[in-house]
C-alpha cells in the first residue's frame, strides 16, 4: 500500500487540530502535541478515538507512545491501513 494521500493528511490534521483547539498553522509535523500544544493523556485517547473511527482501522493503544506529534500519527495510521488491507 502507498503513502497517505495528501487529503489523508489533511483530514488528519484537521481532526487533531479540532482535538487540541488549535489553529492548522501552528501545528507542524514535528511539533510535539504535548510540549507545544498543551495536550494531555485524554485527547491523546480522543485523537486515538477519532482515527479509529475515521479511517476504520485498530490502532494498538501502545502505538499512543509513537503518536507524539503529525509525523507520528501519519506513520501509525498507514500502518494501520496496511495492516487492515492484508
């Protein structure tokens, strides 16, 4: 399976950036959601949640260690699309 399109990852960020109430442009894809944007353990769970649902796919909870920041939610959610598509 490829990448994640470019429309996947707006929708991405989209979706977290809704989570943490924050603006699209302060979020990068190597900005820490928990340093520089406030987020605690329960949106972490939301955001888990929400990927989930949005891309009907199981995320493993330990995968949350991973999901520090954009970078790292792109990398676990294609995983987990590659894992649904076998």
């Amino acid at each position: 399976m490829s990448d994640l399109t470019a429309d996947q990852k707006n929708e991405i960020k989209e979706e977290v950036c809704d989570i943490l109430e924050v603006e699209p442009d302060e979020v990068t894809e190597e900005s820490l959601f928990k340093e520089d944007h406030q987020a605690d353990s329960m949106r972490a769970i939301e955001i888990l949640a929400s990927l989930e649902r949005n891309f009907d796919v199981e995320i493993p909870q330990n995968e949350m260690a991973r999901m520090v920041n954009l970078k790292g939610i792109y990398e676990v959610v294609q995983e987990s699309l590659t894992v649904a598509a076998k």
